[in-house]
C-alpha cells in the first residue's frame, strides 16, 4: 500500500499557511504543522484531520521562528523523526515597522523571514534527499514577494532597518536562495521554487502604518486565493517545474538583482558561514 505523501509548513496558524494546510489534508497529505501558539496549531490539527477522505496523520511542534536555537532543535528533531518529506512550505514571515534585534544583533525581520527558513531547510537536507532518492520529486516552496523589487542585499546581513526595504530585501534573499538550491539538488530529485502569493489579506500587515494598509486593502486577495500557487506546487502530480519565481500558478518576471548568479552563490556562501552555529555538519 503506498505512504501519503508528508507535507511540512510554516506559519500555519492563520493565513497562507493555513489554507495550504487544510488543502494539502483534504488531498490526504500527512501534515507537520510548525506554529508559536499551541493552543492554534491543536485546533488546527484537529481542523484538518477531518478534511481528509482518507485517514491521514498530523502533528505539529511549537516552535517561535525569533528564536533561531529553537528552529535549529525543531529542524534536527524532524529530521531524526521522520522517514520522509515530500513537501517542504516555507511560509511563516513578519514585516516589521520598527527596528527589532535579536541577541547576535540582527534585524528580526532578517532572522524570521530569512535565516530561520535557511536553518529549517539546510537541516532538514539528509531527510529530503532521502525521499527523493525513492520519489525523485521532492519540493521545496519558499514564500516569497513582488516587495522583493525594492529590496536589495548587502554584507554583512541583517544589520540596517528600513521598513520597506528591510522586508523587500528579506524576500529578495528567499528567491535568490530558492534559485541557488534549484540548481545545487536538481540531480538529488529535489525541486526548488519560490513565488508571490499577491497581496494577501493576513496578519503580516498588523504592524505597519495605517496608511500603507488602507492602500493595500483596495487589491488584497482572501487568503485562499493567495494560496493557491503554493498548493499548485506542492500538490500537481510529476510537477517538474524548478528554480522558478511564481506568480497566480504561472512563471512570473523577476529583477535583474534577483536572476544574479553570482549573488546567488555569495549569498548562501555568506549565510552558510553567518549561521554554522545552528546548521548540521
């Protein structure tokens, strides 16, 4: 009899993730749901499991995404606890609007939107790898933004603030890394993209200024609609699809910055090293 496939997401609780948990469920995924709040992850779990036709099996881990030692450990249990990861949905992300830090003095938007995902998907490597060498279709989704336009990357990282560009820059890093690891894990059976979900109608926004948000709120989508590209690339049979940006289920235009190769390859050099401390090996 074959397995589900297993499907692990972040920032679950509300939002994109949400939707991409209660879809994958309701196509018979077996869930790990990582959140902060327990309370909201034991309702959601017990959300989805009634979704399922058939029987399926999720658990979730408490895990605060500000605390890189704590995404270091929850990314290193997982990978002992499990024998596969089909689906990997890096999704949790803040937009701060004022400068916070965290205790080696990098900007916090850097460390949740940026690093902690880098930590979860380098760690969790020796697992992927182990189900593509059976799948040869394992999938890595990074939630990424069209705010990636004003970003832009400078070294050493995380160590200015500016509330747009802050953001943007942290989602420029996300599909730069996604296009880097499309091509380092392509023979491993490993497929990596990244895409924009539009402007989406979460709690992302509950920290920025009134006016900005008034502003977005005229072309925000329900947060369904926002996930329905992350579902299309953890969910279409024999998708192949690879080192690209999406946006709305179809390839979408990126910058210049973005398409780089050699920021690319610097860039994860660079977050290699920043991080050694929490990555395995």
């Amino acid at each position: 009899m074959a397995r589900n496939k297993r499907a692990l997401i972040t920032g679950c609780t509300s939002g994109i993730g949400q939707e991409v948990a209660r879809s994958l469920a309701a196509k018979n995924f077996d869930l790990i749901l990582i959140g902060r709040d327990e309370a909201r992850l034991r309702v959601l779990q017990s959300q989805v499991l009634a979704l399922s036709t058939n029987p399926i099996k999720v658990d979730y881990f408490v895990c605060d995404f500000e605390n890189l030692e704590q995404v270091s450990k929850i990314s290193k249990l997982i990978g002992k606890a499990y024998r596969d990861l089909d689906v990997l949905v890096n999704n949790v992300g803040i937009w701060d609007s004022k400068h916070r830090k965290d205790s080696h003095g990098w900007e916090m938007t850097w460390v949740v939107n940026y690093f902690a995902a880098f930590i979860l998907t380098y760690n969790l490597f020796p697992l992927m790898k182990q189900t593509a060498r059976d799948t040869k279709n394992m999938r890595i989704i990074n939630v990424a933004s069209d705010a990636h336009k004003f970003g832009q990357i400078n070294f050493p990282l995380a160590q200015t603030f500016h509330v747009y560009k802050t953001y943007g820059s942290t989602k420029l890093a996300n599909i730069l890394n996604a296009s880097y690891l499309a091509g380092l894990v392509r023979e491993d059976g490993i497929f990596v993209n990244s895409l924009h979900p539009g402007v989406v109608a979460t709690g992302l926004w509950r920290k920025l200024p009134k006016l900005l948000v008034n502003i977005a709120k005229r072309f925000m989508k329900s947060p369904d609609k926002g996930a329905e590209t992350a579902i299309f690339l953890a969910s279409t049979p024999n998708m192949r699809l690879s080192g690209q940006y999406l946006e709305d289920m179809k390839i979408a235009k990126l910058t210049d910055l973005a398409k780089n190769t050699d920021l690319q390859k610097q860039l994860f050099g660079e977050t290699k090293k920043l991080l050694k401390e929490y990555l395995i090996g």
